[in-house]
C-alpha cells in the first residue's frame, strides 16, 4: 500500500509539472478557467473556430486510436446551443477547473489501460531496451505515432520534447518504462491541442497576400465533417503530402470520406444535434400516467429518428423532405407496444431481432418523423401534451423561425387545467388562454402546427379523444391548409423554409459557427445546388466541403 501511494505521488507531481508547461493558461497559478469570452477572442482567422470536443467526438477518437474496448468514464461539462446547434456552441465555451478535472481523470483512466500489460503489445509499437527505466527511442516511436492522431498533426519539435521529457521523468522516478509512457500519453490528453480544434493559418504560396489553411486544418474540417471524428492516418498522410492543397487530392480525398460507412456517424451526428437530442438526458415522463416510457424506450425512440434518416438519406439516397412523410420506419419490439403496433420477434432462423424494418399501411396517422416518440415525447410536459412547444419545436428546428419567449408575467393556469369541464382538449385550452393580447402573435405561430399532433399523447402513444372529446387536428401552415399528422407532414415537405433551413444548418454544423452575411451568395448557390440535386444530403454534404467557401480564411490576427 505504501509503494502504490507513492507511485501515485510521484505521478501526480510528473503530470501537473508537465501540464503546466504543455497546457498554459488551462493550469497556470491563479487560473481558475479558461473563460468562453477568452475562447471566442483567440486569435483565429476570419472563419476559424477554436471548438470543444463534443463527448462523442472526444469517444470516437479515443476508441479509433486504442481500440473500442476503451473504458472512458468521467462527466463531460455541457456546451450552450447557438444557431440551434451544440456544433455552434462548442465554439464558444472554455473550461473550468472541476471541468479539467473530469478531463485529467479520463487521461489517467485511458492511459493506464493502453500500457497495461494486455494492450501494449497491440498499442506500443515497440519494446523498450529495459523495462525499469527510460528508453527515449521507443517512447518517442510511441509519442509521435499516438500524438498525430490526438492533436490530430503531426507533433512540434517542442511538443515532441516535453512529452519526451515526461516520459522520461516518470520512467526514472517510478523505474517503469511504462509508467513513463502512461505519463505522457495523460498529458496529451488534457491537452488543449487534443481537447480543442485548434486550426492554423498559413500564406497562400499561390497568391500572394492571401492565406488560407494549414492542410492538417484542411483534413479535420474533413473528418469530422463527414465522419464526426479526427482524421484518419490516410487522410493525415494527404494533408502530410500537400494533396489536400489540390484540387484532385482533395476531390479523392472527400470521395473516399463519403464512400465510407463511417459517414453514417457524421449523418448521425448532425441530426441528432440539429433535433435536440441531448435533451433527452434530462427528459422526464409521470410513471402513473405514462407507465410504458422507460429509459429503454427513450433510447430507442432516438435509434428509429437515426435509422429512418439514415436508412432513407444514405442508404436509398433519397429525397430529404420524404422524412416528414415516410411510413417506412424501425422499431423494436418495446417501441412497438408503445405505438400499439403489432410486430413478429424473430427472424426466420428463430432467433430474436431487436430492429425490424416495419411500413406503417396506408392511411396509418403516423408518417414521417414528427409522429416519432422521439419528437412527440421530447416536446411535451412530463404529464400532458404541448401544442405550442411542438409547434415551436418545429419552428426552430426545422424551419429555422425563432419563436419569441412568453413574458413572465404570463398566466397559464387555464392551459394547465386539464380538468377543467369547460376545456376538456388543448385546443380549447389555447382558444381560451390565446385571448390575451400578449399570448396572441406567439400562439398563432405555434399552435396551428402543434395541435396536428394532438393525436399522440406526451409518450407518443396514439389517442382520438382527450377527457372524452374527439380531437380536432386541422390546422394551417402559412397558407397551407391540412388535417392531421399526415398533412402537417405533407405541408411540410412542401414549405421551402423546411429544405432552406436543412443547408443553414449543416453549413453552420460543418463551419462551427453561423454563415455571415457576406457568405449570402453561398449560402443561395447551396439551397440551389440542393434543389437541382433533388434535395439530396450527401450530395450537399459534398458541396460544402469542395466550396472555396468552407476553408476560406483571412489573415490572422496579430500576426499568428
């Protein structure tokens, strides 16, 4: 016991001296945390964003690096939504100093698993000379191979000495080569350059005056783009090789991205920000009235929105507005008792299948994903329905159409009685509440839309009466008259805002920020482009990443 209390000081004093000098203001004394004001004021190029991790990503990389078995652990700090996406917001966050914490005990907890003696013969690609001390040449093999694909570049001559120089304290304090390596590899990965997406400018050796990105920013704008992930050594060795910084190198490069299967998790991950689904850690039903939605039902509810997306964006390449009117769909069998959807459990060998391929039959009220638990459920009260929150839901998050907040000083009681006898549906409860002039102009953008929805309770379950009145689920979309889940869907596949939207947000998801006004132009030759590819997503994806726009930067600020 005494010699492991001593080995975890004599760690601990390695890792927080070496931090210091790699991670700058993260540790520095006095420093209680990077600010996000200090974040947003970094010295960047015109369209550089200096972004967070997103907890997926940081999962990802660390299970393509050392294996998928990778225990990770540990609370990641939230990120602000911005432009409707946590993509956006991660540009404009900093990290506090429990929030480093959380980071450094992850390090640790990784590190020590890729040197244990089961992973190191897959992980180290070498063997030090002896075991009970430093041997700088394996480690820097070590450092070097792993450091490229953490900070996601290869690493600087003063990088590659301080983390040389760790490796080698430790190694000799602790007598354990590989206690020097778990030393080092912790130190990057509480590394601003692993932790931030840090991009470099560069003179544009082609014209003069200009600058653009460094090929190494060029290749994760790339990865993450379309795989939500850092780039692959392939895709380093082209950044490496100055292919990027052509025109068919890259073109080969993004071919190679999008043939992947790994494209699936940039799609994934765009939709399940653009929908909100990080909502979901903190949503909560009322067990009495809604027994079924358990934890398990949640989950999958978001797994049917991504399967469907995927399955019809990627897979059958179709038309992005068929999702709001698709009755093709996944569900397991705990989904489909909650939508009261008879569904067989096994394959024809007999053995079970948790996901089936299920089409709702013509004339089915549920079509398209806005009838999904996953939307239905995530935009309600714990205990009843929200017309108006659907509604905005919609507004914001499919059209791009901010929806004021209510004031505070207005009074919901009649929309919260759902006993009251002289209301018995959330129509009549709106009608009711709507007549005060403050509530009026929100109200009319919302709750047209809202109440075709009525017909799915707060856990997506399906019903035709509320209290014992029938529901009414007419409504209107601007103009567009329509009844039910299934016209709503329809009128929305029709509305421009809907496919307008689509490229605002994936251009700001790929640019980590919103587009500016001066990007006017490319924004319209994307929605163009968009409609004359019959509303494709990967073909979109494509266009962003082959613009000059996407990696067009000006000169740095301050010289750097």
């Amino acid at each position: 016991m005494a010699m492991m209390s001593i080995q975890k000081r004599l760690r601990s004093t390695v890792s927080l001296a070496a931090t210091v000098a790699l991670c700058g203001a993260l540790t520095s004394t006095g420093a209680e945390s990077v600010t996000a004001a200090e974040v947003a004021a970094a010295p960047t190029g015109n369209g550089v964003v200096i972004r967070r991790l997103s907890q997926e990503q940081y999962e990802t990389i660390v299970h393509d690096i050392f294996g998928p078995g990778m225990k990770i652990g540990g609370r990641f700090e939230p990120v602000p939504r911005e432009e409707g996406l946590l993509a956006v917001g991660a540009g404009r966050v900093g990290l506090t100093t429990s929030g480093f914490e959380q980071y450094d005990a992850m390090a640790r907890t990784i590190a020590t698993q890729v040197v244990d003696p089961t992973h190191r013969k897959v992980l180290i690609p070498c063997k030090p000379a002896v075991a009970t001390g430093p041997d700088d040449t394996c480690a820097k093999q070590f450092i070097s191979q792993a450091g490229a694909l953490l900070y996601r570049r290869p690493l600087n001559e003063r990088e590659l000495t301080l983390q040389l120089k760790a490796a080698n304290q430790a190694a000799t304090s602790l007598k354990d080569f590989y206690a020097g390596l778990e030393s080092s590899l912790s130190l990057m990965l509480v590394s601003p350059q692993f932790l931030y997406r840090q991009e470099t400018v560069e003179a544009d050796p082609s014209k003069p005056g200009q600058y653009r990105l460094d090929a190494y920013a060029k290749a994760s704008r790339l990865s993450f783009l379309f795989w939500n992930t850092g780039p692959d050594p392939q895709l380093l060795a082209a950044a490496q090789s100055g292919a990027l910084h052509t025109d068919k190198g890259l073109a080969s490069e993004i071919d190679r991205l999008m043939a992947s299967p790994r494209i699936e998790k940039g799609v994934r991950a765009f939709f399940s920000d653009m929908l909100g689904f990080d909502e979901f850690d903190t949503l909560a039903k009322d067990g009495t009235i809604y027994p079924k939605f358990t934890t398990h039902v949640s989950q999958d509810s978001q797994e049917q929105t991504l399967r469907t997306i995927t399955e019809l964006l990627l897979v059958n390449k179709g038309d992005y507005r068929d999702l709001f009117t698709t009755r093709k769909t996944f569900l397991t069998p705990l989904l489909a008792s909650v939508y009261g959807v008879p569904l067989l459990q096994n394959k024809p060998n007999g053995y079970p299948e948790t996901w089936h391929a299920y089409e709702y039959p013509e004339g089915d009220p549920r079509s398209g994903i806005l009838t999904h638990v996953s939307f239905v459920s995530l935009h309600s009260h714990p205990g009843r329905t929200s017309p108006t929150i659907r509604g905005k839901a919609m507004r914001e998050m499919i059209m791009c159409q901010k929806v004021p907040d209510p004031p505070g000083n207005v009074n919901f009681t009649v929309v919260q009685d759902t006993n009251n006898p002289l209301f018995k549906t959330a129509r009549e409860r709106l009608t009711a509440h709507a007549t005060e002039a403050m509530c009026t102009g929100c109200h009319k953008i919302t709750d047209p839309i809202g109440l075709a929805l009525e017909n799915f309770d707060s856990a997506g379950g399906y019903r035709l009466r509320e209290n014992g009145a029938m529901l009414d689920t007419s409504g209107t979309l601007n103009a567009t008259q329509f009844t039910g889940a299934a016209g709503l869907g329809q009128a929305m596949s029709e509305n421009a805002a809907v496919t307008q939207c689509l490229v605002r947000r994936l251009s700001a998801f790929a640019l980590g920020r919103a587009t500016t006004a001066g990007e006017a132009a490319w924004v319209k030759s994307l929605n163009d482009g968009f409609s004359a590819d019959a509303y494709r997503v990967p073909n979109l994806m494509k266009r962003i990443a082959t613009s000059t726009e996407f990696f067009r930067v000006s000169a740095p600020a301050n010289g750097h």
